[in-house]
C-alpha cells in the first residue's frame, strides 16, 4: 500500500513539473532529430514520395522518424522509415525482411 502511494506522488509530482514519458516507439528506428518546429511536414514527406511513384496508406511519428506504411514503386508493401528534416529513406522493411537499410 506504502509503495503504491509513493508511486502515485511521483507520478502527480512528475505531471505537474511539466516532466513527460518518452514517446513509445517500436524500436526500429529512432532519430535524433532535434524539434519537430525543424521538421519537414508528413505532407511533404506523402507529396515526395507519390513523385516517386510510392502509394501512401498511413504516415505517423514514431521513435523521432516519419514512419510510412505503403507501396514501393516495384508493388512492394512495406513499412518504410524516413528522416523528418531531411526526408532522407533510413529503413524499408516488409513482414520483417529488411529490403533496404541506411549505412
């Protein structure tokens, strides 16, 4: 019972200080990008890639990277990690079978 009290209290402590959790990611990319007011938009990230001949499902942030799941322009459907100042292609993967890998 103890242990849960100090456990509430420095979970109200740490919220109200303004102190907040890492963003969960999966663990296949991170970046350090600095903060998103430096960021490319994920529209732009979409835009270049349809000019690339890629179809778009789904885009969102994770582990600091613009995470795309769509289709290569070969018919691929993959999940595809992008650099979110620079747009630069970091990891392609599909069910787990890394297709490309930034060196």
């Amino acid at each position: 019972m103890k242990n849960s009290l100090i456990i509430a209290a420095t979970a109200a402590a740490l919220a109200t200080t303004g102190v907040s959790a890492p963003a969960l990611a999966t663990g296949k990319m991170t970046c350090e990008a600095g903060p998103q007011s430096g960021w490319k938009t994920q529209a732009e990230l979409k835009a270049s890639l349809v000019k690339q001949g890629w179809t778009v499902k789904k885009s969102k942030v994770d582990g600091g990277c613009y995470e795309v799941y769509g289709t290569t322009p070969e018919g691929d459907r993959v999940e595809a990690y992008f650099h979110p100042v620079s747009l630069e292609k970091l990891l392609v993967s599909q069910r787990g079978k890394i297709l490309f890998q930034k060196k």
